[in-house]
C-alpha cells in the first residue's frame, strides 16, 4: 500500500486536468465536494476523520500551497501542447515498421 499526500495529489490533478476557466468558476466547490465524500466514505467505514483536518483546513492548506500546483502546470504543458508521438515527422520518432519502410522506399 501506497501513502501520498492528499494536497499534493488534488494540485497534480487539478491544475493538469482542468483549464484555468474552470478552476476559477469550481474549484472551491470541488474541494468542498471531494472533503464531503471523504467524510462520508469515513463514515461508512466507522473510521474518524483525522483529528483537526475540517473542510475548511482542507480548502485553506489548498490555497496556502497553490504554488505547488502551478509547479504541476508547469510540468504538464509540454505534454499536452506538445506532439504525439507516432503523427511526428521528426525522423525516429516514428514507430520501427514504418522507419524500416521508409529506408526500403529510399533505397528502391
């Protein structure tokens, strides 16, 4: 089993995932939603919150380290503006198949 840090993984996903328009418009509402769910799967399990971690701390710590988010952004930007790699036409990014057509082609 894997442990991670709940703000770290809500950063990663939300500022990787979303556009800019939609955190500024649900974000708040996203985070009040996804502590609501913890809560109540807590619930379920007749496990306790973690002592002192509320909606608000939740929210407010998310804020705090919004840094680390644009941090997220930064590094995914490349991947998502960036070209796929099989439609590249830089030569040997195309897959093998195809790089051993084009020499057969070149040397006919």
């Amino acid at each position: 089993m894997e442990f991670g840090n709940v703000y770290e993984e809500l950063h990663n996903f939300f500022f990787t995932s979303t556009s800019a328009e939609f955190r500024e418009k649900g974000l708040k509402f996203c985070l009040e939603s996804y502590f609501q769910e913890f809560e109540r799967v807590l619930r379920n399990l007749g496990t306790e919150l973690p002592q002192g971690f509320t909606e608000e701390e939740l929210v407010g710590t998310f804020y705090e380290n919004i840094e680390y988010g644009f941090a997220y952004e930064l590094v995914a930007i490349p991947f998502q503006l960036g070209e796929p790699l099989n439609d590249s036409h830089t030569p040997g990014n195309q897959p093998a198949g195809e790089r051993w057509r084009r020499r057969r082609r070149a040397t006919s």
